[in-house]
C-alpha cells in the first residue's frame, strides 16, 4: 500500500509514505486543496465575512502553506525509488497534515539550503548527465534524478515564504483616531499537538507614545507573548484577556482564531465519523476524494472599563461579549464560532444523500477545478 507505521511510542498515529506514486497522489491533493482554498476565501469576502484586510493576511498564510507542500513535495519526490530518499510522514488519524516535525526538519534545512547548494552540481548540469546516463549508458538516472529533487528542495528553501512552523507577528497599521492607532496585527503557528496550521488575526488599538510596530521595547514583548500564547487548548478569551492585562496601552477588541483542517481522504486518512463514511459512499476519482475542514472562532468587545491601577490611576479593560447561545460555543471562550467544509461537488452530494446529524449548520463550500465556488448551508 505504500504506507508504513512509523516507529514512535508516542505517535502510533503517524504514517510514512512509502510509495513514489502515492506520495506524489499525496502532495498532488494538497496542491488543489490550496488552490480552492483562496478561491473559498474570497467568496467569503463576497459574503461580507472577511474583509480585503482579512483576505491580504490569510491568504499569505495559504500561499505560504502551498509553498510548504511544493518544498516538500520536491524533498520526497524519490520516495520509495531511492534508498537514501527519506519518506514523509503524516498524521493520518488526527489531521492528514504532516506532522509537525517535518516543518522543522525544513526549517533546519532552509537554514543550510545556501551552503547544500554551493556543494551540488547545477540543475542544467544534472540535466546534462542525465542524457548522457540513458543515452549512453542506457539506464535510468536514479541517482541524478534524486539530486536534482533535493537541488530544487534547497532552491525552494532559499526563495523563502513558506508557512513556518512559527510564524511570527506582523502589524499593519489601518487608521488614527486622535490619540488611538488602529492595528491589525496577524501570525499563524503549526500546532504540534494536532499537526494542523493555525492563522491569528487580532484588531487592537494603540493608545501608547510610540507606534506599537516602531516601538523597539513593546514591539518585541508583544512578539514573545503572542506566540507563547499561541498554543492547542487555549480558549481565546484567556489569550486576549492576558494580553489586556499584560499590555495597559494596547486594547484587544477583536481575536479570531482560524483552524485549517483536518483534511479528509478515503484513500489517505483514518478519521472516524459520518465525513469518513460521506467519502466512503462517494467513492470519488482521484483528486476529489477529500474535504477540508475550516473552523473560525471570534471574540469581540463589547464594551470597556476602568479598573484601578496603583494609587490614582486607572486602565482600560475589555469586556468581552460571550456567545448568547447555549451549547458548545458558549463554553469555548468566544463570542461566535463557525465551522465550514470545503469540498469537491461529489463528496458534496454524498454528504446531501446522507444528511448525517450535526452538519446541517455546517456552511459548505462545493469547489471545482474549474475555479468554480458554490456555497450552501
């Protein structure tokens, strides 16, 4: 089958593939799915659920996760074919994303991509040898081929803008309102408890001396706690109420929260529940046989205080509107939490066949190849 177990007392669930040809089927999928993605992500702005802010940010993070699988895609493109090749592993229970480790394995080699690539042939040089290998030699250049996947793994590495397994806080400055400077300030993290990226946008105001970006002694506390925050299982409302309480001159009114995954395969993962058995049932070709999960989860302000701070002064203090609603949103910490399937139109129809419980409220993006987006509840 081309997928092995890999050898981890504290991942069973992690997966090597094996196999050229599913390994290339693997990085093949990933590579339409972050193509739909953006196109998902821009009829949400259609919908007035993201604004062109929004859009700019998120989308960056989406290229970036494209280049991820691209660099990766190059790393293994021998797998299975060569011995020294190396074999991706996966999380094929939990996200059907690569596993955390991988991302810092390639952040470890993009540091010493400039130096591998001073050391190797050039690819028009590896080229060369390779006509020369099957036409003189009449065989097939294996070993060539493999240098030439690991040359434009490196080079791939050096032109940068890949998703990271941290990455790190950027603010962009959005309008002044007196002595208050609006931001928006954005990053994203590779979750290494369930291997998934994770995007950030928080929308603060600045009621400090010195722009927070310009600000050479807040700019890099702010850097330092949002990323030590930036962890699976905490509610954003404990996040955004640390920061309020951390930073007296920058006010978090918004914090939102995108998850994107899991992704869903029949040929590739393992998932348990109803999407499992929608992409058993509908027993799609290859290249439509997936659905990517896309959860947002929001936290506004809804109004402000001021709390005593030391013998005369005061701070502003956010308060923080909670969902009105009852149920599973109303103990996550947020103010409203959407969860979104992005798919190709036959799982779609399997899953409207179906009508498995709990999806109704479930938005659904049915995407094509075609560019097309259609978007139903």
């Amino acid at each position: 089958m081309g997928l092995h177990v890999a050898k981890s007392d504290l991942a069973l669930d992690h997966f090597r593939l094996e196999d050229t040809r599913i390994t290339r089927r693997y990085f093949g999928k990933f590579e339409r799915i972050t193509g739909h993605m953006n196109k998902v992500a821009a009829t949400m702005e259609a919908e007035d659920r993201l604004d062109r802010r929004d859009i700019t940010a998120i989308a960056r993070y989406i290229v970036g996760l494209n280049l991820t699988f691209r660099s990766l895609a190059h790393k293994y493109h021998f797998s299975g074919r060569f011995e020294h090749a190396g074999q991706l592993t996966f999380d094929r229970i939990e996200s059907g994303f690569p596993v955390y480790q991988e991302l810092l394995e390639m952040a470890n080699d993009a540091l010493q991509a400039e130096k591998h690539l001073q050391t190797m042939p050039s690819a028009d040089a590896l080229k060369d040898q390779m006509v020369r290998t099957i036409v003189g030699e009449q065989a097939i250049p294996t070993k060539l081929q493999y240098a030439l996947s690991q040359r434009l793994y490196y080079e791939e590495l050096l032109k940068g803008g890949q998703f990271w397994a941290r990455n790190d806080p950027e603010a962009i400055w959005i309008k002044n309102e007196g002595l208050r400077r609006h931001f928006q300030v954005h990053w994203a993290v590779y979750d290494s408890t369930v291997n998934l990226p994770v995007i950030y946008l928080m929308d603060l105001e600045d009621t400090g001396r010195t722009g927070l970006p310009k600000d050479q002694q807040r700019w890099p506390e702010v850097q330092a706690h949002l990323m030590a925050q930036s962890i699976h299982g905490l509610k954003l409302m404990t996040i955004a109420t640390g920061f309020d309480e951390d930073f007296d001159d920058l006010h978090p009114v918004r914090l939102r929260r995108f998850h994107i995954g899991p992704m869903y395969s029949h040929a590739f993962t393992r998932q348990s529940g109803p999407l499992r058995e929608v992409l058993e049932a509908a027993n799609s070709p290859v290249g439509e046989d997936w659905a990517m999960v896309w959860t947002e989860e929001d936290l506004m302000s809804e109004r402000t205080e001021h709390v005593k701070s030391g013998w005369f002064g005061s701070v502003e203090r956010q308060i923080f509107a909670r969902d009105p609603f009852e149920g599973p949103a109303g103990d996550a910490g947020v103010s409203r939490m959407e969860r979104s399937l992005i798919m190709p139109e036959r799982p779609y129809q399997a899953l409207r066949e179906r009508n498995p419980a709990g999806f109704r409220d479930v938005r659904k993006f049915v995407v094509s190849d075609s560019g097309r987006v259609l978007s139903y509840r």
